[in-house]
C-alpha cells in the first residue's frame, strides 16, 4: 500500500510536470533545481515523505522554480551525485553520513524526516521484535537466538540495522544469531502475515509501522507481541511507538549540495519547515548523527561495509596508514637494534683490545721486573766473582810456585819416578789453566777483551771436547763431524774454548737418557766466507717459552740455574763477531749454531 502510494505520488506529479511544460512549449524562464532520492527496494514509513514532499514543494514554488526528480542507486551513490549534480538530495541518514565523508560534494542537511511519535529527529527510527502472542517460549530477545526471523528488507536501519544492533549491545553476534532470514513479500504487512502464519519465528518492523498496520485495519490488536517492549512515558520518553531496541537513529534527510544557490536553499528551507505532516511524518530540525555513525562502524555497513572485507588488498587498502607507520616503526626498531648491536660490538672489541693491552702491558712489566732482577743478580754475581777471582790470583800463584819447587826438587834428587814427575806436571798445568780462567774471567768482569790471535775452531772444538771429557764424563763418545782439516778463525782460543764447552755441557746434561749416556753431536760446515758450529742433543721438546728464554738476557732454563753461562757465552760470541742462535729439533732437543767469519789468509 504504502509502496503503491509513493509511485502513484511520482507518477502524478511527473505527469503534471510534463504537462506544465507542454503547455508552456513558449518559454519556461524558471530555473530547474533536479532532487536525487535513493531508489529503496521496499519502503518504510519515512519513504512516504519523498512524493508528497516534491508535489508541496512544486505547489508552494511553482512561480520560482520547476523540479525533477531523479532515482540514484545506493551501490554507484557518489559517482552518480558526481555525475548529475543534483541541487538537493533526500536520501537515507545513513547514506548522508556517506556523502558528508566524500570530498568533493560539499553536502550539507536542512532538515530530517521523523514521526510524528517523536519529539526528537535524531531519535526517529528504531526497531521492534514481534512474534505471535502464542508463543511462550519467546519472551526476550536471547530467547530468538537460533529462530527463523522475517523482514522487508535488509539494507534499511529500521527493517535490519537497529535491531542488530540491539542484539549487538547485549553481547551477542548478530552474524550467526538467526538460524534463517527471510524476505517476506508485501512489505510490513507480509512480515506480520509470515510470522502469524508460522513460517517464521519472529519478525522485524520499523518503529511506528505496527501502529499504522493496526490503525488501517490491517492488523488486529494483540494479534502479535512486541518482544521485550520499552514502556513508553510520553512526559519522560521523547519516542513513543512500541520498539525493542533502546537505539534510535534519525531518519530521511533533505540536503543542500554545494551547487544549490543561497536563495533557493532559504526557500527550500522555508518551505519545508511549513509543510503539514504527511502519513505521520514531518519536517525538523536535526543535526546530531552521532548515533546513526556508531551504528554503521559497530555493524560495518553503508560506508563502512568493506571493513568486512578481510582480504589482504583490502585490509592494505583500509589501513595503509596505519600499516605504514607500523612498518616505518618497526623499520626505525630494526636499524636502532642494528646501531646498538654495532655500538656494543664496537664497545665490546674496543674492551676487549684494551684488555689485551692491558695484560700485554702487565706480562710486559713482569718480564722487565724479571729481567731486572737478573741484571742486578748477575751484577752481585759478577762482583762476587771479580772478587772471588782477585782472591784466587793469589793462592793459584802460590800454587804455581810450589809445584815449580817440586819439580825442580825432583831434577835436583835425580829421582827416575816418573808418576811423581808426571803429577807434579799436571799440577802445574791445570794451575796455570786455572789462573788463565780467572784472568778471563776478570776480565768479562771488567769489560776487557783479550787480544784475539789466528787460531783454529776445528782444534778449539777439540780440545774443549777433551776438557768435557776429562772434567765431566771420560766415558762420553761425542763424534765430532768436519769436512775441513783446519777452520782458521781470528779469536782469543780461551774464551772460545768456554763457550762451546759451555754448550756442549748444557746439550750433555739435557740429553741425559734413562741409561745416563750422553746423546750428543758436533758438526762443523763451511758456508763460504764463515764457518757453521753446530752442536745437536737428543732431548725433551721446548716450549716456545723455553725457546724464548734461550735468547733472552741472563734467563736459565733449568730451575736451579742462574743464567750466567748463557750471559758470559752470549759476551763471549759478541766480542767474536760471532751469531749464537737456538733452534728447536723436530724429534726433541735443541740445535745450537754459532756462526763466526773465517779469518782470510794472504798467498
């Protein structure tokens, strides 16, 4: 009926119009204003408002202006608004809040459409649950959760929206809440027959709409109930239809766009506002959608609608800024933990080289204490023995003389014992040996060099073998391997003599085995202009420590040694020009090499 009603309206008037004109083919001086309305698939109570709405508007500004009417569907609203540029539009206030968002369109609303049952038009339009007065079993709205329900439409806030909304607020999801919708035909009144019927469990009706049905005879009283019902207080409640839902939303808006003139917007305006209510509805005064935008983002539809839409391209596109700055966040994060994790590494290895520098320049200053402490040893042991050597000079020479006196005693007597005459000699020449020892000594002590002569290493080599022989092991064989029969070295043969004797002890004590032999080996080479002693033991392998400490000034390395005969060789290879070196052997010992020029001799 109510459908029939508002295209019989239209119609009437279109005819009217197009008959104004035909009449008037001379000229029509007015300006045209073109009204959009959005084409619904059902109607409700405020749709009735569209018709009557132009046709008082054509009879009250007839002399002014001329209207057309011009149908926009919901799914292309903006790019159709775009297209034709209506002055003024009446549309949905869910579809207004759509077209204020767009740039560009510059609407702005005049007035809003509501009952006649409300004293407030922001809060116009709601919802009420209905069911048959039979049924027991329904008594709140909880109780239709899994129920078959009806409605006239499901794109309108009074068929629909609101009343998911009310299920909404009661913590309930109003996606899977019905177990059916369906679509009753004849708008409201097929709703009503659909659930007195059976065929549903429950129906939905836009506020106001049950009083109509009743008041046109279409629907008799206590017919149906109203599902949990707001008590109504005309002097307490602005609303006063029977509803469930506690949401109210206003309803149809009459809108100016940013195309319509000043004054044609104050006529409009004017007219409105003086226009009697029609089917229970009239003009008013609106400016509050706050909740009719709550409604639309809670259940995300009209403008909101593809926020239902999860798909990654659009999720991207609805929240490209928010994604942005996430990743821009998080980009800032990673390069900071990158910069840190670089800080602290740089800290940690800048740490840790001072650490090291710290424990080198520790071991530094041990080795420099040590080094001291064996300079100021050797320099009281060096004291000592200058002493020990001045008080030795003495008795040696006293020594000396008695076996001269023995000697010549035993010529004098003409005794033949020739043991008696063979010992005195022996006496005598290790005294006057001992003598040239501490002569020597005195003078490493006193940093005198004796003088240097034409002497021959092979022979030196040699006789510092007999002396190891007969001082410290008769028994030991050491081959002594040569390939001259003479090495002509300018040297001072003494001193020469105690630094290989000195090796040669050192390698025969660290080379003793488990059976006390000595393994021990002497090699003499010649290298062109120089010649190559090189004396090898079999023994333990040294460390690099131990190696290192053989080079080093005063250092032993046996526990009980005090390093002076590494010193006092050390003194005596320098003053020869000679190079003293220690290698370690493959399958354990040590190779000690001395290497001193030759002495070139003219033809």
């Amino acid at each position: 009926m109510f459908r029939g009603q508002l295209f019989l309206t239209i119609f009437v008037f279109g005819l009217s119009v197009f008959c104004q004109g035909t009449c008037a083919l001379e000229k029509d001086d007015r300006p045209s204003l073109t009204i959009g309305y959005v084409r619904q698939t059902t109607t409700n109570i405020d749709d009735d408002a569209i018709g009557p709405t132009v046709e008082y508007l054509q009879e009250k500004l007839n002399d002014k202006y001329s209207f057309r009417l011009v149908a926009l569907t919901s799914s292309n609203l903006i790019s159709e608004i775009k297209s034709i540029k209506p002055e003024f539009l009446i549309v949905p206030s869910e579809y207004f809040i759509q077209i204020t968002a767009s740039e560009g369109l510059g609407a702005h609303d005049i007035a809003v459409r509501k009952t006649i049952f409300s004293s407030d038009a922001s809060r116009s339009i709601g919802s009420a649950f209905i069911t048959s007065k039979n049924r027991g079993d329904i008594k709140t709205i909880e109780d239709l959760k899994g129920k078959t329900v009806s409605t006239a439409d499901t794109d309108t806030v009074g068929d629909w929206w609101a009343a998911l909304g009310e299920i909404k607020r009661r913590g309930l999801d109003p996606e899977n809440f019905f177990s059916e919708v369906r679509l009753a035909p004849f708008f409201f009144a097929g709703v009503v027959a659909e659930v007195l019927s059976g065929k549903s469990d429950v129906g939905i009706l836009p506020t106001c709409a049950l009083e109509q049905l009743q008041a046109e005879g279409l629907l008799s009283p206590g017919a149906v109930k109203v599902i949990e019902a707001i008590p109504n207080n005309r002097e307490q409640e602005p609303f006063y239809c029977a509803r469930s839902t506690v949401g109210l939303y206003p309803g149809t808006v009459m809108a100016s766009m940013q195309n319509a003139p000043d004054k044609v917007v104050k006529d409009i305006t004017v007219a409105l506002f003086t226009m009697p209510d029609t089917n229970k509805s009239e003009w008013a005064v609106s400016n509050d959608f706050s909740e009719m935008l709550a409604l639309m983002k809670d259940l995300k539809f009209g403008m909101f609608e593809n926020l239902r839409d999860y798909s990654v391209k659009n999720l991207l596109k609805t929240y490209s800024t928010e994604i942005f700055i996430v990743l821009l966040v998080l980009l800032f994060l990673f390069l900071n933990e990158l910069r840190i994790h670089r800080l602290v590494d740089k800290r940690t290895a800048q740490l840790s080289s001072a650490l090291k520098a710290k424990e080198a320049a520790e071991q530094e200053a041990i080795e420099g204490r040590k080094r001291l402490s064996h300079i100021e040893r050797s320099g009281v042991i060096s004291q000592m023995s200058n002493i020990i050597a001045h008080e030795l000079k003495q008795p040696l020479g006293a020594l000396i003389n008695y076996a001269a006196v023995l000697k010549l005693k035993a010529k004098q007597q003409g005794s033949g014992d020739d043991i008696t005459a063979k010992v005195i000699s022996n006496i005598d020449s290790e005294a006057r040996r001992i003598s040239s020892i501490v002569d020597s000594v005195r003078k490493f002590a006193k940093k005198e060099q004796a003088p240097q002569v034409p002497s021959d290493l092979l022979k030196i080599t040699e006789k510092a073998l007999r002396t190891f022989a007969q001082q410290e092991d008769p028994e030991a064989s050491i081959p002594l391997k040569s390939s001259v029969q003479e090495a002509p070295i300018l040297a001072d043969p003494l001193s020469l003599e105690l630094l290989i004797l000195n090796i040669i002890r050192n390698g025969a004590s660290a080379s003793l085995s488990d059976t006390g032999k000595v393994s021990i080996k002497i090699d003499l080479e010649d290298l062109g202009n120089k010649w190559l002693l090189k004396i090898s033991n079999k023994g333990k392998s040294l460390s690099d420590t131990q190696i290192s400490r053989l080079s080093s000034l005063s250092e032993s390395v046996k526990p009980e040694g005090l390093g002076l005969g590494l010193a006092i060789v050390r003194e005596i290879a320098d003053n020869h020009s000679a190079a003293l070196n220690f290698e370690r052997r493959p399958g354990g010992g040590v190779t000690a090499s001395i290497s001193i020029e030759k002495l070139q001799r003219k033809n």
